[in-house]
C-alpha cells in the first residue's frame, strides 16, 4: 500500500477522534451547565405571621445563584387578582428568603410567578393557601380602671304621719237619746188607731163640755156632802 494512502487513513482517523472527544466534552459541558441552572424545583412560599401582621415569604435555593425575578399575586373572588408586590432574589445553596408584606386573611389563595433568564417563567406549584386562623396580635391586658366615688344620692324622706284622732264615743245614753228604740217607734199608736179607739169608746169633739159637767156635779156633791155633815152635827149639838 502506497504511503500516501497510509497518511490519509491516519488522518481521518485523528480527525474522528477529535470530534468524538469534542462532542463529549460538549455534552458534559451541557450537562454540567443544566445541572447548575435554576429551576422552579428550586423555590418555596409560604404565609407566615410577623408579630400580629401575616407576612408572604419565598425561598430560592438555587446554588448557582442567577438572579430570579418573584411576583406574588393575591386572588380574589377566586377570579380577580391583585399584585401584591415583586422583587429580585439571587438564591444560594443554604436558601435566601424575601418577604411581601400583605396582611393575608385564612383561606386566601396566592400565586407566585418565578422568571429566571432563559431558564425558569413559571409559577410555584400549587398555589399557596394561607391557613385557616388568622395572626393574632399579642393582647395586653386591660388597664384597671379605679372607680371614681359616687357620692350617694340622699332619699327623701316622707314627712312623719300624725296619728290619726279616735272618733269621739258618743255614750250610749245619748245614742239612745238621738236614736229612738225600734220598738217604742213601733209602740207608738198611730193617727188611725187613736180614732178607732175613740169610736169605740164613745170620745168625741164634746169631750170638754162633758168634763165640766161632771166637776160641777163634784162640787155641787161635795158640798151637799158638805151641808149634810154640819146639819147633823148641830141636831147631835142640841
């Protein structure tokens, strides 16, 4: 085999060498390079209280450090959104965490959007839910207030009540006085009865006339009576 022949084979096969060699370099390069990329595997949120105030943090723990722009938005009515802030973040292997202030109420649902070079535009998965209880802020006790005296209200008093004077007695004399028995009242003969005895009897108007005749009849006896008894006494006398 001529030597020229040699050379050219030779060649060609140094020239595929080279690019095999080439090749896996690149490929390791590559592979090297995607294992130092950021990745949204590579960060975290979470809602948190600060004190009384509930706060939205993220982690990035992305080693190779490339800078991350973060945007949190807040749903609302499950529809709507609100944008509650963004930053930048350059994560490291022990983790750095920004904050986002926003007084997050339970149950409210957050998505937070990562955009990394050429490398990560996606959101964290799954959405973040904040919990169930609110932050509660650190409750002082009330000051005890001291009353202020009151100064009491006099009542006032009813006048004294005189004692009431007994009712006179009448005696029983002069209630019977002013009071007439029943019975004497019922005793007591009326108009019409008087009448009728005096019909029975014979009584009438003439009652007077009658009455004297009878006391003249009496002196005109008593004096005969009178007469008799001197008469007898002067014919004894003699």
């Amino acid at each position: 085999m001529p030597l020229s022949i040699l050379r050219r084979t030779a060649s060609r096969r140094s020239v595929r060498a080279l690019g095999v060699a080439t090749a896996t370099v690149a490929l390791a390069v590559g592979a090297a390079g995607n294992a130092f990329a950021c990745n949204i595997g590579e960060f975290s949120a979470a809602a948190i209280c600060d004190g009384s105030k509930g706060v939205i943090t993220v982690t990035d723990v992305d080693p190779s450090g490339v800078p991350a722009t973060v945007t949190v938005y807040r749903q609302v009515d499950g529809a709507a959104e609100v944008n509650v802030g963004e930053q930048e973040v350059k994560g490291s292997r022990e983790g750095v965490t920004i904050t986002f202030a926003d007084d997050w109420k339970p149950n409210t649902t957050y998505r937070i959007h990562v955009k990394a070079a050429q490398s990560v535009d996606e959101d964290i998965k799954p959405n973040l839910v904040t919990p169930g209880t609110a932050c509660a802020g650190e409750e002082t006790p009330p000051e005890e207030e001291t009353p202020e005296p009151t100064t009491p209200t006099p009542t006032p008093t009813k006048p004294a009540e005189e004692p009431e004077s007994p009712a006179p007695t009448t005696p029983a004399s002069s209630e019977s006085e002013s009071t007439a028995p029943a019975g004497a009242a019922d005793n007591a003969p009326s108009p019409a009865a008087a009448d009728s005895n005096l019909a029975e009897t014979g009584a009438d108007s003439n009652t007077g006339m009658i009455a004297g005749v009878a006391a003249a009849l009496v002196v005109v006896g008593g004096g005969a009576v009178f007469f008799g008894l001197r008469r007898r006494g002067a014919n004894s006398a003699s």
